[in-house]
C-alpha cells in the first residue's frame, strides 16, 4: 500500500478531529515548507523520523531504455531519505516483538455508516487481516471486537480497540459469488492489557503447532 496524500488528509480529519479545509491547509503546508527547503538546497530533518537532502550526481553514462543505446546523462540533483535509527530499530523491533499468524476468528468492525462481521485471516498484536465485501476508505477509523476462544469449553473472550484501515485490496470472492476486499486494519488505539490478551493467545497457539 501506498500513503498518499490524500490519505494524510483523512487521517488527521479522522484522527484528530480537523476540519477537511484545515486538514488539507495543513498537509499542503507541510509539504510545501518541505519542498522548498531541499529547492534551497538544505537538508530536512525531522527528529525520530529521518533525513531528506539534496544529493549531487556526476555526469555518467547510461542507457536508452527504449532503444537500448548507451547515452550520457547530465549531472542532476536528486532528493535521497536516510531513516533514523529510531524508525529502523521499531520497525525491526515490532517485527520480532508481534509476530503474525494465520489464524480465523470472529471479528467485528464498525464505522459511522458501516457494521460488519467476519473473520481474521492473520492477526498480530498490531492488527488483523480480514474479508469484507464493502470498500472502506484507508484512514478509516472503526471501534474493533475480536472473539479469542479460551479453556475446554469452547468459552470466548473479547477484546476490544479501535483501528485504521490501511490497505484495501479488490478481490473476487467465489464464496459470496461477488467482490470482496481483503482489509488489513492497524490498532492504532488499544490498551495495553487487551494487547496482552492477543499476545497470550498466539503465545498458545504457537506452543500448539
């Protein structure tokens, strides 16, 4: 999935309560203070996040994709991202931290104009993967519920958070003979101790396997 800007616009519409006229100034004056930043020729710094600076290339020589024929190309600026140590280390920490597994389980989804119930198709301590046959905009903000099953008996608990959609991809689904939309939902807010209920149970069924 790609973040687009679009997408920024509805997660602080969403997220932070933000008018769209207010949320749109924002994000456009954000980029724009960005772009002519590096057009000055300064670097960006954005703490905990990463580097955007402006690199020099060399004249060098190339390839016409099309014909095939060797070519020179011109020295040229372009802008290069270097992540922070930060980003790096917690995206490889969350990684090995919230492993996901494959793994069906009832769960329902609500939004202001949309209630759904399916199930997991993978879930982590981070978020789930699931079907639904109704398209929901990524940003999306929905109040979670998730049955995890526990003891002899076939008991369920719940937990229960809120999440964003952030990747929503079209499929056709032979099961309800129409299209589909395998969903994955981040849990963007949820408790510490519902963590820990999802945590326990993958603990559980990884000890199964």
């Amino acid at each position: 999935m790609t973040l687009t800007k679009a997408n920024l616009i509805r997660a602080l519409y969403n997220q932070l309560d933000l008018p769209k006229t207010k949320a749109t100034q924002v994000v456009e004056s954000f980029i724009e203070v960005i772009k002519e930043t590096l057009e000055n020729g300064e670097n960006v710094l954005i703490t905990g996040f990463g580097k955007f600076y402006v690199k020099e290339k060399r004249e060098r020589k190339g390839r016409n994709p099309q014909t095939g024929k060797d070519l020179m190309l011109g020295e040229r600026k372009v802008v290069t991202f270097k992540c922070s140590g930060v980003l790096r280390n917690r995206i490889n920490r969350e990684r090995r931290r919230h492993p996901r597994i494959n793994e069906r389980l009832p769960f329902t989804v609500k939004a202001e104009d949309f209630d759904a119930v399916t199930e997991t198709i993978n879930l982590s301590c981070l978020g789930a993967y699931c079907q639904l046959n109704t398209h929901i905009p990524l940003m999306t903000s929905l109040k979670i519920a998730l049955a995890l099953p526990y003891g002899d008996q076939g008991e369920c608990g719940y937990v229960e958070c809120h999440g964003v959609v952030v990747r929503s991809e079209e499929i056709l689904s032979k099961a309800h003979l129409g299209r589909g939309y395998n969903t994955a939902i981040y849990f963007n807010e949820i408790e510490e101790s519902e963590k820990e209920k999802i945590a326990d149970f993958l603990k559980n069924i990884n000890l199964r396997k």
